[in-house]
C-alpha cells in the first residue's frame, strides 16, 4: 500500500529569516512529512520539495537543500526532486516557504490502524527535540517580538545556548527506530504530536469505545515549554492542546509488548517513557 504525506514548516520559517540560520529548516520539513506517514507503520521511499521566493540567493538556497538532504538521510528515503519558484511582487525578496510531499509503502496487513487498541493498553512516548515544527505563532509573539537583539545572547539558565538556538533546533525524525522496532514488536497505534499537541493528536488513532488518559509529570519537559507558558501566561491545558510538551511520537502496545519495545527503543538512541493508558471513553485524551 502507498502511503503519501505532505507539510511545511510553518511560522518558524520567519524565525529562521530573522536569524538568517537557513540550515535546519530542511529537516523539519522532512521530519514533519516523514512522520506522518509513519504512524501507519509505512516506509518512507522518496521525496519532493517545492521552495516558493521572493527573490532568489543561491547560497541561502543551497543551506536550505543540504537541510532536506540531511533529513531525507536520516529518513533513510530518497531526495528525487523538487520545484523553485520566485515570486516577485508577491513575497518580500528576502521571504520564502517550504512545502514537502513523502510518499512510502507498507505491505497492508502490517498497517498500523489503531484498531485493535483496548483498555488496558500501554502509550509509550518518544522524546521531543524541543518545539518542533509547531507553536510557533504563539512563541514569536511571546518570546521573539520586541526581543529580536536578545535571541544571539548565550544565556545561564540555558546552558550557554542562545534562544535563537533553542527555538530552531530541527524537528526529530522517528523513522529508523520506529521501524526497526515494528519488525520486532508489534504496535497498536502510533501519533506523530504536531500541531494540535498530544489532546488534538493522540486522539487520531484511538477507537470510539476508548481515551487516552495521559500522565503529566510522567516524563521531562524541556524547559522551551516553561519559557513560552511563563511568557504566554497560559494554563496547562492549553498548552498540551498547542505544543507536543516533550513527546514527540505516541505508540500505543499490549502492556505486555511494552517493556520489549521500551527497551528495543533505548537501544536505537530514543528517550522512552510510559505516558499513560488506555481507559474505556468515547475517542478523547485525558489528563491524570
């Protein structure tokens, strides 16, 4: 079965634009399509990018391309192609927007559906890189606006890392664990956390007779979503309902299958903790 996917990068473009740090936004791009297409339980098999300009500089275009190399690389699919198009008069010259399309395959009676998730079952959850590809509406008005000079300090309480660092490290790409573990271990359903967060994503793969009750306080939230709640002054639920808050992939297993795929999964360089459970409902995401 073909399994085909497509997405952008959204309003961290601009933040990049602003930083004229170009070099990451491929991965997110490739991350955000690649992903997708994986919670089927799909491989990815090639991809194509289409870069819309104001005006056209090829050693910025260039960094932008060796970004959606490098994704495809740790996606381990193939770069075929793409399309640039300038666009004067109708983007600014030094504007531009990212659109990605991943097409994989999986044989169909290995796809993960969802299907068989009961009461009982464990969600196990993969660590996010930090924000991701999502949010960043919110995070440039609350944490870039006006503060655009502060973005290149190093600061303390960040580790000697800027902010500017921070809010574009590139999306992680699950794609060589996830499907080295499939072969291993059999999976219920899978959630790739984007924009939505885990309440608007996780919800997708559950069947109507279930919730996912999720425990906050049951992994490491990185401390970007701290900076941004402070600075948004926005309660938890909203958060959760915005920003991936440190998962960044969802699997959902037979609690007996879950300690094998936590550990499969530690070994192949994931950060995993069990998230929460699945509880009889009607097809929502709770919190515990």
């Amino acid at each position: 079965v073909l399994v085909s996917g497509t997405d952008g990068v959204g309003t961290k473009l601009k933040l990049a634009q602003l930083l004229d740090a170009h070099d990451t936004v491929g991965v997110d791009l490739v991350a955000m399509c690649a992903n997708d297409i994986l919670v089927s339980g799909a491989e990815p098999l090639f991809f194509l990018d289409y870069v819309a300009v104001g005006r056209l500089d090829a050693e910025r275009m260039e960094r932008i391309i060796a970004g959606i190399a490098e994704g495809c690389q740790q996606a381990g699919c193939a770069l075929v192609g793409g399309e640039m198009a300038e666009h004067p008069g109708t983007m600014d010259p030094d504007d531009y927007d990212l659109s990605g399309f991943c097409v994989g395959a999986v044989d169909r009676p290995k796809m993960v559906t969802g299907e068989t998730i009961e009461p009982g079952d464990v969600i196990l959850g993969l660590a996010s890189s930090g924000l991701h590809s999502n949010g960043f509406s919110l995070v440039r008005k609350v944490l870039v606006e006006g503060r655009e000079d502060e973005l290149s300090l190093p600061r303390v309480d960040l580790g000697g890392a800027t902010l500017g660092e921070l809010l574009l490290t590139p999306t992680r790409i699950y794609v060589r664990s996830v499907l080295a573990l499939l072969a291993e271990v059999p999976v219920k359903g899978m959630a790739h956390i984007t924009g939505g967060g885990i309440t608007e994503n996780l919800d997708r793969v559950l069947p109507k007779t279930c919730d996912a009750r999720v425990h906050r306080g049951g992994w490491k939230v990185p401390q970007v979503f701290g900076l941004v709640q402070e600075a948004a002054g926005i309660d938890d639920d909203a958060m959760y309902r915005t920003f991936n808050m440190g998962v960044g992939f969802a699997l959902v297993l037979d609690p007996r299958h879950a300690p094998a795929a936590a550990a499969k999964l530690r070994e192949l360089g994931e950060s995993v903790s069990e998230i929460g459970e699945i509880v009889e409902g009607t097809g929502a995401v709770t919190y515990a």
